[in-house]
C-alpha cells in the first residue's frame, strides 16, 4: 500500500490562518485582517525568508516600539519611509479631486497650538529668516470659505522642530488661525530649512543599510479644517530646495512647491515687527465638501 504524505505546506498555513477569521462579525475587520495574512505570507515565501530574517525583522520592530513615545513616532516615521504613508494618502485623495494636493502629516505635529490672529507671528526665539505668508482657503469654485482653521508648524533654521528640543519653548513656531470673511490668512513665518528625520534610531539604520539618505526639502506644515469640508492636511514646500527630487519619505507633489520671494528691508509691504531683510510666500488652500455635506 503506497504511503500517503501529508505533510503540511505553506498554503495550509495561510488557509489556515485566514479561515481562522470567519468568525469575525466586523466584515471591514475581516477584510484587512485576512488581506493582511494573504500578503504577509506571499511576502515570505517570495523572499524565501529564513528564521534569522524573520527574528531580524522582530527585533527591528521591538526596537522601533522602545525608541517611540509622546513626542517620536518612530512607527509613523518607518511608514513614511517605506512609501506607506503617501500610498495610504493617494487612496484617500483620489476622493477628493478638485482640491489641494495633500501628503504625509509627518511624526512632529503636537496638539495646542497657541490660537493666533491674523497676520501674528509664530516666532517666539530666534529662529531664522523672517516669512510672510499668506493667502486664502476656498472652495473648488474659487468661493472663499470663512472661519477655516490653519493649524500650522516648521522647523527653524537649527533644523529642528520644537519638540524635538528637550528645553524647547513648546509654542515657537507654531500657530492656529482662523481665516476672514474672504477667506484670508496671513502670518509672520520663518524661511523652512532642509533637515534630516530622526536617523538615530532603528529607521535610520535601515536607511544607511539599503543606501538611502534621511532628507527632506524644506516646507511647511498646514492642517486645514473647516465645517461641511473634507480636511487637508499638506505641505508647502521651497521651490529651491535640494531634496525636492529625492525626499526621503517620497511627500512631495508638484502643486505644492511654491517660491519664498525675497524682499529687501526697505520694502514698503514688510509686516510689522519684521526687521532686515525677509521672504513673502503667497499659498491657496482649496477644500473640497465632505461627502455628508
């Protein structure tokens, strides 16, 4: 009598593991949970993965776990590297043609931002180039829309954000405004710098390992809210910046590049409390209506 072999095989594995999810009553949940498993397991088997890969990998993310807290998000700073984070904004955004271009909110916003009026500085300490922004939030019509929120933050010229400074003052460089009947805002900025992501940690090792450098071209931040519409949270990046072609979480987008146009000290249109020379930057946001709207 032949013997018969009945051995498991990968594929036992993984129909295994995904009938394992019949049972769950969330069909969404079933959805990811099972699609999931499906592609992890291919992913396996594509690359043959041995164990020491495997217990690499685990470590790698136990690593990743330790290092992040309130203030770094390394598990938002591997998504972004990885692509996954402008991959998940892509998805969304095909939902919201006719509007500006969003992107990765990035590991450093932080919720409170000091409330500011129109035209305000967020420059608490010195911090770089003085820059006036400015512009208005409409509609895809071109309508404008009144009392949108701006909630902005940047990096100054030590190329760092306020919360990456143990001692730093927690407000500077950062702000929220409320837009005018017509749709303006305008505030007192600095020019951004082109800065590295945090490169200490198990992020930056797997940069330096595959040759990839940890760059970004320098930009603002800009989450834009406002009832009955969709929310954008985006950059505004430096037309002359460096990294533009080779961001090392892949945020740009063309429409989002803008130019810091210089302007000398004499310059009849400089804002109040700006001394020497500065930079204007003019930027519309365009919101589109949410679906419920």
């Amino acid at each position: 009598m032949a013997e018969i072999d009945e051995s498991t095989t990968p594929e036992d594995i993984t129909d295994a593991v995904v009938a394992s999810f019949d049972g769950c009553r969330d069909p969404r949940l079933r959805e990811i949970a099972t699609a999931l498993v499906r592609h992890l397991h291919a992913f396996a088997l594509e690359v043959e993965l041995t164990g020491e890969e495997w217990l690499a990998g685990i470590r790698f993310l136990t690593e990743a776990g330790r290092i992040t807290d309130d203030v770094r998000q390394e598990f938002i700073l591997l998504s972004d590297t990885l692509g996954f984070s402008m991959l998940v904004d892509a998805i969304a955004h095909e939902r919201r043609q006719g509007g500006t271009e969003s992107t990765v909110l990035g590991p450093f916003w932080v919720s409170g931002s000091p409330e500011r009026g129109y035209g305000e500085s967020i420059v608490e300490e010195p911090s770089g180039e003085p820059a006036w922004v400015h512009g208005r939030v409409l509609d895809p019509n071109g309508n404008p829309i009144p009392g949108a929120m701006l909630d902005v933050w940047q990096n100054g010229d030590d190329m760092l954000y306020q919360v990456q400074k143990a001692n730093g003052n927690p407000g500077n460089l950062r702000g929220v405004f409320t837009t005018r009947d017509d749709g303006a805002f305008a505030f007192v900025a600095v020019r951004p710098t082109d800065y590295t992501i945090p490169d200490d940690g198990p992020v930056g090792r797997m940069l330096a390992a595959t040759g990839r450098h940890p760059w970004r071209p320098a930009h603002l931040h800009t989450i834009v809210s406002a009832p009955g519409f969709e929310t954008l949270v985006t950059h505004v990046f430096d037309s002359e910046s460096t990294y533009l072609d080779s961001d090392a979480v892949f945020g740009v987008k063309p429409s989002l590049v803008r130019r810091f146009v210089p302007r000398a000290a004499d310059d009849q249109a400089r804002p109040a409390g700006v001394e020497g020379a500065w930079y204007s930057l003019e930027t519309d946001f365009v919101l589109v209506p949410s679906a419920s709207r």
